[in-house]
C-alpha cells in the first residue's frame, strides 16, 4: 500500500469492469450470533459507506441470516452506489440437504433467500461459499449463468475451493461462453500462506481477484496476543478462547505476532494495521475482508491504507512466516531443473532461487 490511499480509490476485481474499494467490508459480525448488535453495525457500515467504501460482503450463513438482514436495511438507501456481495452452498438452518451443498437446487433457493433478506432485486457478486466435492461443475456454471440471464446476479465468484477445481471451472466456462469468477476468497494471512502455493498463482493467471478473508488470522496479529499484551484470552465474547481451543495461539504464532508489533512501532502504526497491509503485497489481492465489531475497530483496519512497509520489512516478515511450496514447486526450482530448462543459459523466468 502506498501512503494516502483511500477507500475511493477503486480498483478492477479480476477481469471485469466491475470497481470496488481497496478494502471490502465483511459483515460475518454483524448480528449479535457474531459480536455486534444492530447499533454498533449500523455505525460501522455507515462509516466505511461515508469514508467512500463500496464493497460490502455478506453471507446468508452469517448469524442465521441476521446478516444479510441487516446489510439490506443499512444499503437501503444507497444501493445503486454499492457493490453487494453474498453465497451460498452453507444452510441456514438445518434439516434439508437441498439446502446446502453447491448444488442447482441449493443455489437458487439460496439467491431467492438473499434476495428478500437483502431486500434486492439483483446481487452483484455471488460467491460459491465452500466447495462440497459432489456437484459436478458444468452443474454450478450453468446455475450461475441461468441467473445472470435473469438479471438475479451480476458476477460470479469462488471461495474456499482447490485450486485445481477453481481452473478446472474457469476454463470450462471459458470454452463454453459461461461467466467466469472474477472473484476468489481464500483465507491468507502472515499465519495462513498455503494459498500462494497454488490458490493465487491460479488466480493471478486466471483473471481472479482475490479478496483474502480472515487477514488477521482470527484476531491473533491484531496484537491483542503479543509477548506482553494486557488484553487476556477470553475477552471480546470468548473469541480468545476460542481460537486458542483451536491451537491458533501458540509460540510459533506469537512470535509472528511479536514481529508484526516490531515492525509496527517502527512506522508509528498498529499491529493490525501492519497485518492487514502486508497481504497487498500480493499482486493477485486486490480487496482484503475486514471484519469489525466496533466503530474502532473499523478505523484502525482502515489505517492499513495509508502505511507503507518498504523491502527489508517485508523480508523481515517472509522469514518469520515463509512455508514450503513443497512438490512439485520446490522441484522445479531446483538448481540443477533451471540448467536442464535452460540449457545453461540465461532465460526470463527461468532463475534458480537467490
């Protein structure tokens, strides 16, 4: 990020002429299921919008549809000038397996829900929740391409899907005139970087925007969890405890977060703000989620915006959280490949690692 940017800075998701904030607001914590009632959410929405935000997700899932619920109210009067994201393919109650999963039936069940809960009469981005690894494929695409026939959605997207399935569709819908993903979620944060093995190389070359959800991993590199910190395991609803019940807090992610506080106090900023920064780094990212259950919470994300980490710093931070690309990704850079490849010559692209 570099300094000064602001949540009307737009930019293009993925290959489409679509326009969306720099930062998209989640609202996973909206509805008190989740941590914020309708008056703290209300003035968190109401700030991002004011500030130039655009891009707002949301999930029937979330909070039993409380939600989308309440997304729709606040968007009310603003709905042209927004980008509404929502998915399916996760039931809202229980009891009817045609109610969830990826597949037709679910799907536009699932949209008619939203629709009426968002109080809409189109969605922009509809996500594809979390694959189920049962519905076949040309099954989604053409689901997604039905409703955009009828105006119900705009753009199609993905999220939590193997990489190799996310190709798979991409190319199919290409070579049948289908709509695309133009928008991938996939959780990545300096705790959680599985996905730059395959996830968002594929996105990058596929024409993805990648939307990374959870870039504080679950409330850890905010700082709250520092060598140090005051503020105990168990505050904010539980969630402490139970993120540490999870094994999320241990002394390998504390000592990413310890470096995050470094570098933070560095450059005058906060951990949080450092965190989330740190995935711009990224050329296939282009709107991270940010979840907030308070007005500051809010305003301290969207602090990310405006710092800029320089070289030594994001090396600082690769070395403390880089994982193995493992095979065949290790392989093919190996020193002896890169000569075969190139018959010991010097080719673009082709470089063993420093």
């Amino acid at each position: 990020m570099g300094d000064g940017l602001s949540l009307d800075h737009y930019q293009l998701l993925g290959r489409s002429g679509l326009r969306v904030s720099p930062l998209c607001l989640g609202t996973m914590t909206f509805g008190e299921t989740w941590g914020a009632g309708e008056a703290e959410s209300r003035r968190v929405f109401d700030s991002y919008v004011d500030r130039g935000g655009n891009f707002i997700d949301t999930a029937g899932y979330y909070a039993r549809g409380q939600s989308e619920a309440l997304t729709g109210a606040f968007a009310s009067t603003k709905r042209q000038r927004l980008v509404l994201s929502t998915k399916y393919s996760l039931a809202v109650e229980n009891g009817d397996p045609n109610a969830a999963g990826n597949g037709r039936k679910s799907l536009i069940s699932s949209v008619e829900s939203s629709l009426k809960r968002l109080g809409t009469d189109y969605i922009d981005l509809l996500y594809l929740h979390v694959w189920d690894d049962t519905t076949p494929g040309d099954e989604i695409l053409q689901g997604f391409d039905d409703l955009i026939r009828q105006g119900k959605i705009l753009y199609a997207g993905i999220s939590d899907t193997p990489a190799w399935q996310v190709a798979r569709m991409q190319t199919l819908a290409e070579l049948r005139a289908w709509p695309r993903f133009i928008g991938m979620q996939v959780e990545y944060n300096l705790l959680q970087r599985a996905a730059e093995r395959d996830l968002l190389p594929a996105a990058l070359a596929m024409g993805i925007g990648v939307l990374p959800w959870s870039p504080l991993g679950s409330g850890v590199l905010s700082g709250k969890y520092a060598t140090g910190a005051t503020n105990p395991v168990g505050e904010e609803g539980g969630r402490g405890t139970l993120i540490n019940s999870v094994g999320r807090i241990n002394a390998g992610s504390i000592a990413v977060a310890d470096t995050v506080r470094a570098i933070a106090d560095e450059i005058g900023a906060t951990s949080a703000q450092v965190a989330i920064g740190w995935t711009f780094n990224h050329p296939a990212v282009t709107a991270p989620v940010i979840g907030a259950r308070t007005l500051r919470q809010l305003e301290d994300n969207l602090g990310a915006l405006a710092i800029s980490l320089d070289q030594t710093q994001l090396a600082r931070l690769d070395q403390t959280t880089a994982i193995d690309l493992g095979f065949p990704h290790d392989f093919l850079k190996g020193g002896h490949i890169i000569e075969g490849l190139s018959a010991g010559t010097s080719v673009a692209g082709l470089s063993a690692p420093a």
